[in-house]
C-alpha cells in the first residue's frame, strides 16, 4: 500500500475513533452525574457494569488511536511499512488489513505472547 493511501485510512480511521471517544467520555461523565443520586441497589448494579463496559470500550479506542496515530507518525519519517522490532518490510496485505500495524505477523505473535 503507497503511503498517501494509508495516510488517507489511517486519517479516516483516527477520525472515527475519536467521534467514538467523545460520545464515550460523553456516556462516561452522564454514568458519573447519575450516580450521584440514590438508586435501587439493582439499578446500582447494572449502572456500574455499564459503566465498566464503556470504561473498556473507551480503554481500547485510545489504544487503537494511539496506534493510529504512531504509523502516521512512521509514515511522517519514512518508516511505515517497516517492522518495529526486526526491520523486515511487512507483507502487503498486512497494512491493507491493518492499516496501523507496526510488526511484522512473526514479531506480532511474539509481542502478544509476552503481553499476557
């Protein structure tokens, strides 16, 4: 993929995950105002497990805009394309899947193996 068609995504992509953020911090500080109030402790329950479940979704979109962000800034020092850890050129299907990926699939593996 040339670099000005991956800017191009990876613009788009970074666009719509920072809709994404603002709608869920938006989400996050209502779960917040609400439960200032008493509630019944059902209702208590449930709002907290929303409020855990838009805590993680709003975790993962920061992350992904975070990697977003990081192959722009690859792209930017001529770098994109480029594994981060073993310098092989990724293959070209890799960055159409994933316009953001910053390993190669080998380096990937091993990256989420010692990540958990």
């Amino acid at each position: 993929m040339d670099t000005a068609t991956a800017r191009k995504r990876l613009e788009e992509i970074r666009a719509g995950l920072e809709r994404s953020i603002a709608v869920l911090k938006g989400e996050q500080e209502l779960d917040e105002r609400v439960s200032d109030y008493p509630q019944d402790p059902a209702d208590a329950g449930a709002n907290l497990s929303e409020s855990e479940r838009t805590q993680a979704v709003l975790h993962v979109a920061r992350t992904q805009r975070s990697e977003v962000l990081d192959a722009l800034r690859r792209i930017e020092q001529g770098t994109y394309g480029t594994c981060v850890d073993c310098g092989a050129g990724g293959p070209e299907g890799r960055l159409e899947a994933r316009p953001e990926a910053a390993r190669c699939v080998s380096c990937q593996a091993k990256w989420a193996r010692l990540r958990r």
